[in-house]
C-alpha cells in the first residue's frame, strides 16, 4: 500500500490534536482566505494549492475532533460547503464573504485581549 504524502510536517500532524478548535479552523480559515483570494484574482494553480492546504487541515481537525459529536458535524459541514464552493458549482449559493467571515471569527478568538 502507497504512504500517504502530507503537504504539512508530520510535526504538524502528531501535535494538531493538542490544538484548540479555534487554533485549527482559524488556521483552515488561513486557508479558505487564500483560496478565495487566488480563485478571484484567475490564478487557478495558486488556489489549488491552498485548497489542497485547507483540504489536508481540515482532515487533521476531523480525525482530532472524531469524538466530539457536535463538533465534528460543524467541521464536516464546513468541509462540505468549502467543497461545493469550489468542486460543486456552488450549489449551496455560497458567499465567499460570508463564508470567510466565519473563520475570522476563528481568527479572532486567538487574537491576545
């Protein structure tokens, strides 16, 4: 059977359980920014790049978080609508906006008071 290749250190990946919640989706949120940002500007192989990013973290955050009923079914859906946005035509009728703004509230729960 093949290894999986990890785009992230393996580092990364064995200390990605001790992180909080809002550690992991602000850092899948870095991810979705960019994603956006090079999917708007034309720059598909850029954007590919950080979906495959924000796809890789958000495995990382479902495997920590397996456990956690109630938060992984707000992980998954979050995957789910990522995924629609940029494989499924957007059959949600996602907002790029909105959608950002939901890991900035991520974001901003790590910010020091």
């Amino acid at each position: 059977m093949a290894q999986i290749k990890y785009i992230h250190s393996d580092e990364l990946r064995q200390n990605w359980p001790n992180y909080s919640i809002a550690y992991q989706m602000g850092n899948i949120g870095s991810e979705v920014s960019r994603s956006l940002k090079w999917s708007q500007k034309g720059n598909r192989k850029r954007a590919d790049v950080a979906i495959d990013r924000a796809l890789e973290l958000f495995d990382f955050t479902i495997e920590a978080n397996v456990k956690n009923h109630a938060r992984l079914t707000e992980i998954l859906k979050a995957r789910e609508e990522f995924c629609d946005y940029f494989f499924g035509g957007n059959s949600w009728h996602t907002d790029p906006t909105k959608m950002q703004r939901y890991y900035d509230g991520f974001t901003m729960m790590l910010q020091p008071k």
